[in-house]
C-alpha cells in the first residue's frame, strides 16, 4: 500500500469562482444537411489559439471540450409547434484564480470572446452562445440572418 499524501491550498490560488462556457454548434449553417463537425476540430482550433497567444506573452484560457446536442422547439407562424437538435461543442472552465486571478472580468470576457470568434468561423457558425460567472450573451455573425 502506498504512503498517504499530505495536500495543503497552493499559494496564491484561493479566489472567487470565475466560470465560463462558450457554446458553439457542430452543424454548418442552418441547413440540417451541413456539414457536421467532429469536436476535435473545435479543441484544435482551441489549441491553436492557446499557443498563438502564449507565443505572443499573452493570457489564455484552458478548459474542457465535450460534444452535447441542444434541443430546442419553437411556435411556426401557423401555430404548430416544431422541434429540432443540433449537435454542439462545449468548452467549459475556470479563469483559475492562480494563473488568472490577476485579470479583470472584462480581459476575461475579451478572451472568452476572441476565443468564441475563432470557434465559430472554424465551424461555419452565423451564432456563439457565451456564458461568464452569472452573465451570458450571444455573438452574432455579420451575414446572421435572424
């Protein structure tokens, strides 16, 4: 049997929970036959963001992916109700109070949405959805037609 670990609070890593999530679709378009994107193209496209700012001495954000499906319905003009679900990446995590502890809400909300950006033009998406501690918004593409 292994000897027990004695764990104690890291210096400098105990501060406010700052949670995020970006939300961004894996179907192309608004087309239900676009193309379908794996969620390893949304981590790669993660990754490559991470790196080109770090080389750039800049903060990044870390997090994790997963692939969900959103569903959703809503009222036709004729009254009937239709449903549909799309499949999505969700990237979700921490502005860690010991790396990022040091930035302002308002850099974290620019990362979040630099990083929103980048996901959703790998992605073919007109809409990001972005959640931050107890805020959420919506990115909207130019060309969105809604």
């Amino acid at each position: 049997m292994s000897e027990s670990k004695s764990y104690r609070i890291v210096p400098d890593s105990l501060g406010p929970r700052r949670d995020f999530r970006i939300t961004v679709g894996l179907r192309e378009g608004w087309d239900p036959e676009g193309r379908v994107y794996d969620v390893s193209e949304a981590v790669r496209t993660a990754r490559r963001w991470m790196r080109r700012r770090l080389e750039d001495g800049k903060p990044a954000l870390s997090g994790m992916a997963a692939r969900a499906e959103v569903t959703y319905a809503w009222r036709r003009e004729d009254g009937s109700i239709a449903s549909d679900r799309e499949p999505v990446a969700i990237f979700t995590g921490e502005a860690v109070h010991a790396y990022l502890g040091h930035l302002p809400d308002a850099e974290i909300e620019s990362l979040l949405n630099e990083l929103a950006v980048e996901l959703g033009e790998a992605l073919g998406q007109e809409r990001i959805y972005v959640a931050f501690c107890d805020r959420t918004w919506i990115l909207s593409c130019e060309s969105d037609p809604a």
